[in-house]
C-alpha cells in the first residue's frame, strides 16, 4: 500500500479531521505541515495546481482538495 499524504496546517480543523480518519482506519499517512515546511508548500500547490486550500490530501495518484470525511 502506498502511503498517503496530507498537506495542510495545525490550526485547519479540516486537516486534524483528515489526519484523525486516516489514524483511525489504519492507513499510513505522512502529514506536511505547509505554514513550516515551504518545500512542502511548493509540492502542495504542484499538486493542487495552484490552490491554497488545505488539506490536499494525495492517495495512489489521486488528488483531493478538502476533507468532508465519513
């Protein structure tokens, strides 16, 4: 299984709901943290093309910007 990953911010309530479901259901994620890690950002907005809305969370190629959850 290829691991997740989740960019976003401390203080977005939806990236901490996003972290939360994925820790629940078992599914390893790596979490960005784009406010500290500009890196991150700059990978974040190449795969969001270009939007700021977090999180933008990246499974097995597929690319999903916000998080409603379950």
């Amino acid at each position: 299984m290829q691991e997740v990953l989740i960019y976003g911010h401390d203080l977005c309530p939806y990236t901490a709901r996003a972290r939360e479901d994925f820790a629940r259901r078992k599914i390893p994620f790596h979490y960005v943290n784009v406010l500290q890690d500009n890196d991150g950002l700059q990978r974040m907005l190449k795969h969001s093309n270009g939007r700021r809305q977090v999180p933008v969370i990246v499974e097995a190629g597929k690319v999903t910007i916000g998080f409603g959850g379950n």
